[in-house]
C-alpha cells in the first residue's frame, strides 16, 4: 500500500472516531431536557432526507418516479424490506424505460 494512500485512510478514520467523540462528549454537556430529546429523536429522518433529496432533483424524472414509489409503498405497507424492494425494483423499470 502507498504511504499516502494509508495515511488518508488514518486521518479519515480519525476525523470519524473524533466526531463521533465529540458529538457524545458534547451532547453529554447539554441539560437533558425534553425538548432536546425529541430533537435528537428526529436527527436520523432527517439526516437521511438531506441525503436522499437532493440528488432527486439534480437526477431524471427515473429516480423522482422510483422514490415516489419507494414513498409510496413505505406508507402503505410499513415494511422497510418490501420499499426496499420496490424501489430497486421501480428504479430498474424507468431507468429502463426513459
């Protein structure tokens, strides 16, 4: 392995240990309060959507098309592995099809 290669997988791994720390280390300052827990409940959903959103936009009417279906079925159905399943699934017919 390249000397430069191994240290940017060091210094990545760091920066990740170091916030992961420092996100607990901080947390752990703040006055638990109940208004800090249901904001600290909706981190996950929301982290996923502004990771999720943006490419729909910047992307074709295939991955708009398949995420409404994955939405779709999530709601109706409550099941992550079935939306998981049809939203490959969607995403493989339209990008077939446009």
């Amino acid at each position: 392995m390249h000397l430069d290669a191994f240290l940017t997988i060091m210094g990545m791994s760091l920066a990740t240990y170091a916030t992961r720390v420092l996100g607990v280390w901080f947390i752990s300052r703040l006055k638990e309060s109940e208004r800090l827990k249901r904001s600290i409940a909706y981190l996950p959903g929301s982290v996923l959507i502004s990771i999720v959103l943006p490419p729909l936009f910047h992307k074709g009417a295939s991955e708009a098309l398949a995420a409404t279906v994955t939405l779709i079925s999530a709601i109706i159905f409550k099941n992550l592995i079935i939306s998981m399943l049809l939203g490959m699934a969607s995403i493989i017919l339209f990008r077939g099809l446009f």
